[in-house]
DNA sequence: CTCATTTGACCGTC
DNA sequence: GACGGTCAAATGAG
C-alpha cells in the first residue's frame, strides 16, 4: 500500500554481500585516513597519493552507493516481483492497429532508487513523460510514468513514476528507478558567467545547483556548451581535491580532506575553498540530490550521487579563459 | 514545423 | 486473466 511496486527485480542485494561491502568500505576508510594523517599537509600535492585518494572515495562512494541503496529500497529486504529470474513467454505477434515486434518490451529493469514524497515535481532533472496509468490500488490518482529527457540522445535509463499522495493530494509520490547516466545540464557543473571582473573569477568554476525553480537558468545551448567545457577541462581527474592546486591552499588540503571523508557525503565540502581569488575552484554536490523533506528511508538516501561523475568534483584551471568569451573550445554552432 | 504530452494498445509478469 | 509498465500514433502547444 504504501510503495507503489514494492520493490522491482534486483533491486536488493543479499545481506552478507552488503556486509562485505561495508567491511570493504571501512578498509577503505581506515587507509584514507592513514593517507591523510601519515602525511604532512605540504605533501598533499604528491599526485599518487592524490590518485590513490581518488580511487579510494570512488570506491567508498560506489559501495556505499549501491549497498546504501539496496539496503534502503523496500524491496532490499526480499522483494517479491520479479525477484526471480525473468520467465520467457511465447511473443503473442496479436495482428492489430499497433502491433510492435515481439522482440522489444522489457519490464523496468532499471533498480528501485528510492521513493519520495514532495510538493515539487520539479528535481531539478529533465523528464519525458511516456505514459499514465490508473492503478489499481489508488483508481483516484493515476500514476504517471517519466523518462529522463536524454534516454534517446545519452541512453539515461532512469525513470520515474509519479503519483499523488493519497493522504495529502497536494503531495506527490515519487519513486525513482535506475541512476542517471546523462549529462544532464541542468545539474552539472558551470562555469560562473563572466559578468564579474574577469581577472578575479576568470579561473573559478562553480558547481551549480539547479535546484529547482528558484535558480535562475541559463539557456540549454549555453549550458552544453559548458557542460562540455567542464568534461574537456578534467575528464579524468588527477586529484579530487581541487584546490591542492593552489599553493595558498595546500596547508588546508590534509584537513579539509580529513572533513571530506569524515563527513560523506560530499556535498558542500569542497565548497568551504572559496579562499583564493585567483585559483581556486569551488563546488559542491549537485543540489538534486538535495532532496526536499519527506524523503522516504531516512535522510541519507538523497546525499548520494547518483555516480562519481556526478560528484561535482572538478581539478585544474581554466588557464587563460579568454575573458568575456566562452568559447574557449569554439563551440559555435 | 517541431517537440512534448496524451491515450489506447501491446506485452511481460504474476 | 489481472495488473502494471512501455510503446507509439494521435493530438496539442509553442
């Protein structure tokens, strides 16, 4: 009664795999912290430790990911549907009006996420809606079936089924399936417009939040074209912690990495580093996965990124940005 | 004209 | 057979 589909396919995983992720994940732990305190600050910068940094919050991020998550999905504890393996039925080829091939429909394979109950159908995401249904539990309120914008262009899978709350009509019911694998621009990170003084914030680049109907937009073409701006500067980034770059930062990296790991989620973290005019990049969790209240499974679920790409972390400089213009990579159409 | 939404049918799973 | 998720033609909005 109180999920819609309690819980679709692998959406939990067993118990002692979780364990094993955990126990994993406190190895993982326990190293980040002998990095950074076996270290002096001034070292911060070595470009190994910084790599193993990475790879450890990766990994610590995507276990935490996925054994928070499974944990927390209604279905985690033994989920009913679709628990088993999918059956194979004889395609039914029905001749008709519109009559697909028997080859294609496959039922939401994408994970249960999470569930949400909010006022705001707005997250600050792009979707498509694809279908309504009225379902048999709550014939009142229908329930409306969304896709991310970019599954055709990026494949995103992620979907989403909205409903309205049936104790409270003003309130919608959420449930997210699948992660976000687009770019989308709307939640990642921009470069700050060049409206201020270019010579104080040529080189910052702030992680932008959509968050919803309070920010103010910059136009889609102008968003990809920084979207791709952000993926050109650091596809692969050497070390998470931006400003280790800046010398006037490197005495606050070891401390600001120890918060970093000792407070995961990541959001705002990194956006404590706004001290350097000159160099430093700021940033923080994209705010879509700030999720309003009546968040469903605790508080926990919406602080997690849906990927470490996702994460918001950024590294490098813009060098010499080329003032007013953003057109470094000549993106014109 | 283009693109998003609506809506009925199709299809997989129980 | 019921139910619910998805498809795709039809429709509407810009």
């Amino acid at each position: 009664m109180a999920s819609p589909d309690g819980g679709v396919g692998d959406g939990g995983a067993e118990p002692h795999e979780v364990m094993d992720d955990l126990l994993e994940m406190r190895e993982q732990a326990a190293m980040l912290h002998s990095m950074l305190h076996g270290t002096s600050p001034s070292s911060c910068a070595a470009a190994a430790s910084t790599r193993q940094l990475n790879q450890l919050i990766d990994g610590v991020m995507s276990r935490l990911q996925s054994s928070s998550l499974s944990v927390m999905s209604p279905g985690g504890g033994g989920g009913r549907r679709g628990s088993g393996g999918r059956k194979k039925k004889g395609a039914k080829a029905v001749a008709g009006p519109h009559r697909r091939s028997s080859s294609g429909r496959r039922r939401s394979k994408s994970p249960f996420v999470r569930m949400v109950t909010t006022k705001e159908l707005e997250d600050g995401r792009q979707w498509r809606k694809y279908g309504q249904k009225h379902i048999q539990d709550s014939p009142n309120n229908p329930r409306s079936y969304y896709r991310c914008t970019h599954r055709p262009d990026q494949g995103c899978m992620a979907t989403k089924q909205v409903q309205t709350s049936e104790s409270n009509s003003s309130e919608f019911v959420i449930s997210y399936y699948g992660e976000h694998t687009c770019s989308d621009p709307s939640t990642i990170p921009f470069v700050v417009e060049a409206e201020a003084p270019a010579a104080d914030y040529a080189n910052l680049i702030s992680f932008g939040s959509s968050g919803g109907a309070s920010t103010s937009r910059v136009d889609p073409l102008r968003q990809s074209r920084h979207r791709l701006m952000a993926e050109a500067v650091d596809p692969t980034p050497s070390c998470s912690f931006a400003n280790c770059h800046s010398p006037v930062l490197s005495s606050e990296c070891a401390s600001e990495a120890a918060a970093l790991s000792s407070s995961l989620p990541l959001s705002a973290v990194v956006g404590s580093a706004v001290t350097t005019p000159s160099t430093s990049i700021v940033g923080s969790a994209p705010a879509d996965y700030d999720w309003p209240s009546g968040l469903a499974g605790g508080d926990m679920a919406g602080s997690f990124p849906s990927s470490p790409s996702s994460l918001g972390f950024m590294t490098g400089s813009f060098g010499n940005l080329p003032g007013d213009d953003d057109d470094m990579f000549g993106f014109d159409p």
